[in-house]
C-alpha cells in the first residue's frame, strides 16, 4: 500500500480550509454526542464496551470482520490478523475499503444506525478528530497504560501502533548523485525529477512537510521555518505521479514516501534488476499511524477489544517491526525487539536525528494544510 497516495492515508480536500472545530460542523450538524447514546445490537450497548472481552462472544462476531483502511499489505495487517486467529482459534474473512482517515471518521457516523466495519487505520493526527466526533467508545485494553499521554485516546477508542519516518527512496540507476538532506532536493540537477506531495490531500504528505519544519529549526507551533525550503523543493517537482511504475521505469527517479514503503519499493525495483537507495534525510520526524474502534459497532465489540489489546502485545508489535515499521512501543522504549525482527529495518545509524513530534495535539490537518496553500503555493 502507497501510504503517500490520496486513497490510503490522504485527507479529504475540503480539510485545507477547515481547522479541526469546523471540520466537526462539516462532517454533519446532526451529530450525536460522544455519551447518551441507547444504540442496541444484539442484545449489546455502548455502555458494554467498559465491559472486559468475551473470548467466546467474539468468536461469532469475528466471522466477518470488516475494516477500512486495513488491507493486508499494509504494515503487514494481513499477518497481524492470521496470528491473531491463531491465538485464539478464530475463523474469519477479511474485507477491507481503502479510504482516507477523515472518511474513516465520517463513515463511521453515517453508518452509525448500520455499522459495517469494526475498526480502521488512521494517522494519529485524527485520533482527537474522532473522539471529538464522538465515534470511537470509551474503552482502552489493560496494556494501553504503557503508552505515553498523547499516543491513545484521552477518553478511549484509538491507540498508536506503529511509525512511519518520511524518507526518500532514490533510482540510482538514473540518479548517480543520491541526495542525503531534505535540502538537497532544492538543488538545480533535481529539477522535475521528485515526486509532488500535497500535505492538503496526503497524511504523508503533511508530515514530511512537518519533517521539513524541524529540519530548518521550526515545529508544529511554528511552521514558518520551513516555507522557504520547501518553495524551492516544489519548483523541483515532476509532472508525472510517483508511484511504483514510475520510479522503475525513472520518470519520477526521487520518492518521498515513509520509511517502511520506501523499503518496499526499492526492494521491488531491485528484483527487477534497477539500482536503488533508501535515504533517511537527517531531520526528520517518527510519525505514527494508529487504530481506531467503531463505537457503534457494538455486535463486534468484544472481537474488536481483543484485536486492538493483540496489536499493543508483544506478538502483535514485533508482526508489525518485522514489515519494516517501527512498533509504537519500540519508538517509546516499552518494547525490546529480536535482532530477527528489524532484518527488514534500516540501519539504526540513518535515525540518528529523527525526532519525536513536541505535541502531536498541536498538529491540525486542516490548518496545516491551509499554512501550506497560503505560505509556500500561494507564498
């Protein structure tokens, strides 16, 4: 899965003009408030979900287990599901719908009277957003508390499971001299030869250009260090998309993308015989993804409390390390990890300056995406 790509963990367009208190108003004025609800299914509540996880309830309820934004190629989901069946001996099939984290967040309300999918994949960012909206439940799994303020759901619903650093991946058969710093890319030899990124359409987007902002010395209270930069870095821009096809075919020869994927996709092109390079660009920053819970999807309670509780376990964690992500618990320094388990990883030595996002609260889609439009497009 192309996390840089609108349809997997893009936002919706509307977001650039909109903070996150307007966005609540945008996503519909008959919103239901986060407490109160008498919503039924199966004999089920929203009061249930405080209530521990029934083994043999979710049994049943697994049967169909329905996610957005959860494909299995992604972070290596696929894997995470087919050891959890095993931990339990459960039997189930799996349909994913790839949407964005803020359609996500709106699917969920509109199907609040018929839920479908239990759970999503969501950028952390939005993890507010949704318990705003009031569509993830008041529940945390036991082994939530080893994680950080910040990285879970003040009220429940959404924890942080594993990270993703903005990087580039390089065709060196067409680019003999790889670029080692985000500045870099502003150089003239690179003119229409990076891939384009949209921080108003594309959570990997955002947070490279958040990656952008530390490097030159800012953060998210202070995004203007890193509009100059970023100015000479769009003049560079290719006018093909960046994607698979053309990174092999060296169209589009420089990629930004997160970690994990650049990996992933140097790994594919070097099977076919093209030179690659996976750069970690000096600064840059650890951006989490996270899972959020349906909270009117009360007849897949007790299957979904399990899941989200196997995620954070250490089987689930290091399923995720072995993909090539970094498990949440690993970044925050709750989790020691196999050397077999980061075969897949980068050498340690390209994060040496990645950092930690200050105060993720503080990272707004829309405003950020709106800072973007008016400061460096519009600039």
């Amino acid at each position: 899965m192309n996390y840089s790509s609108l349809s997997r963990r893009g936002f919706l367009g509307y977001s650039l003009a909109f903070g996150s208190g307007i966005l609540l108003a945008q996503l519909g004025s008959c919103a239901s408030k986060p407490g109160g609800e008498t919503s039924k299914s199966g004999g089920l509540t929203l009061e249930d979900w405080s209530k521990p996880a029934n083994v043999e309830q979710a049994r049943e309820q697994v049967k169909e287990f329905v996610t957005y934004g959860m494909p299995d190629d992604w972070a290596n989901y696929g894997e995470v599901r087919k050891k959890f069946a095993e931990k339990y001996g459960f039997e189930f099939q799996h349909q994913d719908t790839d949407m964005s984290s803020l359609e996500e967040i709106t699917k969920f309300d509109a199907e609040k009277a018929n839920p479908q999918a239990m759970m999503a994949d969501i950028g952390m960012l939005y993890g507010p957003l949704a318990e705003q909206r009031g569509v993830v439940p008041n529940y945390l799994p036991d082994n939530a508390a080893v994680l950080p303020n910040g990285f879970k759901g003040a009220s429940g619903g959404w924890v942080a499971t594993f990270v993703g650093v903005p990087a580039i991946v390089v065709n060196t058969d067409v680019i003999k001299t790889v670029p080692r710093t985000w500045a870099d890319l502003a150089k003239p030899e690179y003119a229409g030869k990076v891939g384009a990124i949209d921080p108003t359409k594309s959570g990997t987007a955002a947070t490279t250009f958040l990656s952008w902002v530390y490097a030159n010395g800012g953060d998210e209270a202070n995004m203007a260090p890193g509009v100059e930069m970023a100015k000479k870095i769009v003049a560079n821009f290719a006018a093909a998309e960046g994607n698979a096809q053309t990174l092999e075919k060296g169209e589009v020869p420089i990629q930004i993308k997160y970690d994990y994927n650049c990996k992933a996709a140097a790994v594919k092109v070097q099977e076919k015989g093209i030179a690659s390079e996976v750069i970690i660009p000096g600064v840059s920053i650890y951006a989490p993804s996270a899972l959020m819970l349906n909270k009117y999807h009360v007849n897949k309670m007790d299957a979904a409390k399990l899941f989200m509780e196997y995620v954070l376990s250490d089987e689930g964690q290091e399923i995720f390390a072995k993909f090539g992500a970094r498990p949440i618990r690993y970044v925050t320094g709750d989790l020691q990890l196999p050397d077999s388990a980061k075969a897949n990883w980068l050498p340690e030595s390209q994060y040496g300056q990645v950092q930690q996002v200050k105060d993720w609260s503080r990272v707004d889609p829309g405003t950020l995406g709106k800072f973007w439009t008016d400061q460096v497009i519009g600039g």
